[in-house]
C-alpha cells in the first residue's frame, strides 16, 4: 500500500508543476495585452489631420490614429494622461489598406486603426 501511495502522490505533485506552469502563461498574455495600456503615450501615434476631422473638430470630436492593439479602455487612459480631458465616447474603426496606381507604378496605402473622441461642450484639445 505504501507503494501506491508513494506513485499517487508523484502524480499530485505533477498535476500541481503544469497548474503552476498554466497560471505562469495566462500572466504572460494578460501582461502581453497590458503593455499596450502601460504605454499610454505610444496609443495615440497623431492627430489624423484630414478636412473630415476638421470639420469634426468644430463639434468637439477629434480624429487620431493609434496604435492597431489599443482598445477603447486604453484610448480613454491615453487621451486624459496626455490631453487632460474627460472623453464622453470613443469609436474605433479600421481602415483597410488600399492598392493604388501612381504615374504607372503600383503601390499600397497602409492599413490604420483610428479613434474618433468625443468630447463634453466646452472641452477641447490644442494640438501644438
């Protein structure tokens, strides 16, 4: 009997190392996830400087483009870390690339994920 015990608890203290091992891999992609939000100044890459954002502006919604892993949560950080504004929403959207023909030479637009902020009345952003 005291064989059998000795195997079975070999077997416990396996089933613990790989319990052990799968907490140590959910950490690593949870933490993988998070260096997007660690970095609060590498969300917003820039202003999208466009006459459809300009316009947009006027009514307290500002255009950026960021970062292709960022998410709402990590835009909303970003924006009152750096702006120091409330956002009342955010939409994200992605623009997919697009092939192009210039004076006879093919070509691709890059792909962007980009973030449409909105802002309370009376809040704005100055870009320098």
């Amino acid at each position: 009997m005291a064989i059998l015990d000795a195997l079975k608890k070999d077997k416990k203290d396996n089933t613990s190392d790989t319990v052990q091992e799968e907490i140590v891999t959910a950490e690593k992609k949870v933490n993988a996830k998070k260096n997007v939000a660690t970095s609060l100044h590498g969300v917003l890459k820039h202003p999208r400087i466009t006459e459809k954002a300009a316009i947009l502006a006027g009514d307290g919604v500002y255009t950026f483009e960021i970062d292709p892993k960022a998410t709402k949560i990590d835009v909303a950080r970003a924006i009152k870390e750096v702006y120091k504004v409330e956002p009342r929403k955010i939409s994200i959207s992605k623009l997919p690339a697009k092939k192009k023909l210039v004076r006879g030479k093919r070509g691709t637009t890059s792909a962007v994920k980009k973030a449409l902020v909105y802002l309370k009345k009376g809040d704005k952003i100055e870009f320098v």
